[in-house]
C-alpha cells in the first residue's frame, strides 16, 4: 500500500508534529508532503526518523524560513499543488490546509484533525484585532477566501479524525461532518510519576499570545509568596520577563530533560489556553503532578475537578488566583492520577489509529 501524508508546515517539533511522529512510526516508507520544512537536524531526527520531505513552491520564496506565514493567501493554492494522485491512503494532519489537499475517487483520504483552522473561524477576532491599515485589510480579504475554501474542501476528506470531542464540535459546526475522537499520543514513558513534589508551581508552553502563559505570571505577581517556574520560549518571552516578580523564575527553552525533571517535582502545573486538545497538560498528569487549568477545550474533557486537578471558568488573574488557593485546600491520589493519564499512551493511539485505517480501507 502507498502512503502520503500531508502536513501543514514544519518549523517545530510541537503537539502537532508528536501525532505525526506517531503515525510516520506505523507507515514509515510514507512519503511526506508539507507546506515548507525548516526543521533542525535534531527535531528531524526525532519527529521525521530522519526522512526528508516533499515541500510547496513557498519554501523557496523570498524570507521563507523567518516569515512564511505572510504567504497565507498562497497556502491554499500550495496545498493543492501537491501530486499525490499515485497513493492508495492519504493522510493528512491538519489544522490549517492540509485537509485540502486534492484526492480522487480511487483514493481513501483520513485527516486527523487538530483543528478546523482556528485564526480563519474561533480565532478570528483575536487574529485580525491588533492589525491595522492595508495590512488588516488583506488578511481579512484572505480569511474569508479561506473560510470559503475550507468549507468547499472539506468533501475532500473521507473520513475525519478528532483529537478530541472538543475538536468533533468544531469539525461538526464547520464542515457539517461527524467525525471518530482519537486523542493523540503522550510519551506517558518519558513523564514517569514522581510522588514526591517539591513547593512550586510549573507553566511550560510556547510563549505566544493564545496560550495566556502571561495572565499566569501576572497572577502569580499577586501571589509573592508562591513560586512559580515558566518554562518556554517564543514572542511574549521579553515581555514575560519584564512583569516577572521575584518569586518567579523564566527559565526560556529547556531541554525534554529538564521538562520532565520540572514536571515531576511541581506540586501544580497551571494552563490556562483553551487548547483544542493540549498535550503539555497530559504530561503534567503522567508525572503525577494535578493541574490547574482552564474548564474549556481540551482541559474541560481531560481535568476532573478535585480528582486530578482543579477547574477555572475563566481567563483571568483572579479566577487563576482562586483555583490556587482551592488547589491547596484539596488532597491528590498522585499515583492513581498517573495511572489515570495512561489513557492517553503512545502504545493507545498507535492501535486505535491502526485499527481505524484498517477499518476504513
């Protein structure tokens, strides 16, 4: 059997690119198709096994690698761009355009869908909002062709995966098609229970406006008697620094080792993103660490309150403060908590993907 499978963009090695990782493991002669590919050697051996890729004309246009996002009105003619008319599966991970990519009759196309594209439709407003000028005015023209495209493209797809019942809401509200909920993979191996937590608080994400790491420190600012430890690195990382009060330390980009080692000693890690699954969180529980976070997206299906962690109903400093202060006035079965997160294992999502491409084919 040939496969393809059809990636949006890689220039991380994020949640997305841990999906893909796991299903390059199952299909590891498929050929890779991606917008642009600006991975280093380290992440392409870890997410990729080393392979090389099949990128768009966009990899080669000029400031590519630093700004490719600024091609966006180019995405959807890329993506269709690709040839992969000689395949008999088609796998595209998704979250962008990927699930546009052009198929035939012949073909059975599963995407795996992270999300519908989230700055075209739930993130609109908060993309758009600080743009102003001529620049505004193309990227909304732009969005709207691509809220237009994604919809028509969408019967493109024969089958739609979720990563979660979150995610199967917004694929049914967009594209008016049911979809089967496999969560992705955790390295559930990797993050290992660690019973014995040390008196900190552990934030750890990529430093961008949406997952609202910068409402946590400014909560924590609040709180000089607790500390808190940032992990992570991206455009809020001078900001973050500069708020950042004594009792809190920002550690940038660290290490997997130093992830794991942080995760497993924190009494609490606190998120705050509504995250349309959210990896990072499921980590925190594998090391048996509870977590405090958002009763929205993703979080609202993974966090049970009072059992492996505490709610909060909105992003804010104050809600953040309270869920603190009611984390310390609960008791956690931490080993029965990392037991729990087993439900998201790599060894899980490697069978139930399996079992649904073999089923569909």
């Amino acid at each position: 059997m040939r496969v393809a499978i059809v990636h949006d963009w890689l220039v991380c090695d994020a949640g997305a690119e841990k999906v893909l990782e796991a299903i390059l493991s199952l299909y590891p002669d498929a050929t890779i198709y991606t917008l642009v590919d600006f991975l280093t050697p380290h992440q392409r051996d870890r997410v990729l096994h080393g392979k090389t890729t099949i990128t768009s004309f966009i990899q080669k246009l000029p400031l590519a690698k630093k700004h490719f996002r600024n091609y966006l009105p180019l995405f959807t003619r890329a993506i269709e761009s690709f040839d992969v008319s000689q395949f008999d599966l088609v796998i595209s991970s998704s979250w962008a355009v990927a699930k546009g990519v052009k198929t035939n009759s012949t073909q059975t196309h599963v995407c795996y869908c992270h999300t519908p594209v989230r700055y075209a439709w739930d993130l609109y407003e908060e993309y758009t909002s600080n743009l102003t000028g001529i620049k505004k005015l193309v990227v909304k023209m732009s969005l709207k062709r691509l809220r237009a495209w994604d919809r028509s493209t969408a019967s493109r797809v024969d089958h739609f995966v979720a990563n979660s019942k979150f995610v199967a809401g917004r694929i049914e509200r967009t594209y008016g098609t049911s979809s089967t909920v496999i969560y992705p993979p955790v390295d559930t191996d990797q993050f290992s229970l660690c019973a014995k937590k040390n008196n900190f608080y552990l934030t750890a994400s990529r430093l961008v406006p949406y997952k609202k790491t910068a409402l946590i420190v400014e909560a924590f600012t609040k709180m000089p008697h607790r500390k808190l430890v940032v992990i992570g690195s991206g455009e809020e990382l001078g900001y973050i620094r500069e708020i950042a009060t004594p009792n809190i330390e920002i550690l940038g980009y660290c290490t997997d080792e130093t992830l794991v080692d942080h995760m497993q000693r924190a009494c609490a890690f606190v998120y705050a993103a509504v995250e349309d699954f959210g990896i990072v969180p499921i980590e925190a529980l594998a090391c048996g660490t509870p977590v405090i976070g958002l009763d929205d997206g993703g979080t609202a299906e993974t966090i049970v309150d009072k059992k492996n962690g505490i709610h909060f109903k909105r992003q804010s400093v104050e809600e953040i403060m309270r869920a603190v202060s009611r984390f310390e006035l609960n008791e956690f079965d931490l080993e029965q908590i990392s037991k729990d997160a087993l439900l998201y294992s790599k060894q899980r999502f490697l069978k139930q993907f399996k079992d649904f491409i073999d089923s569909v084919l």
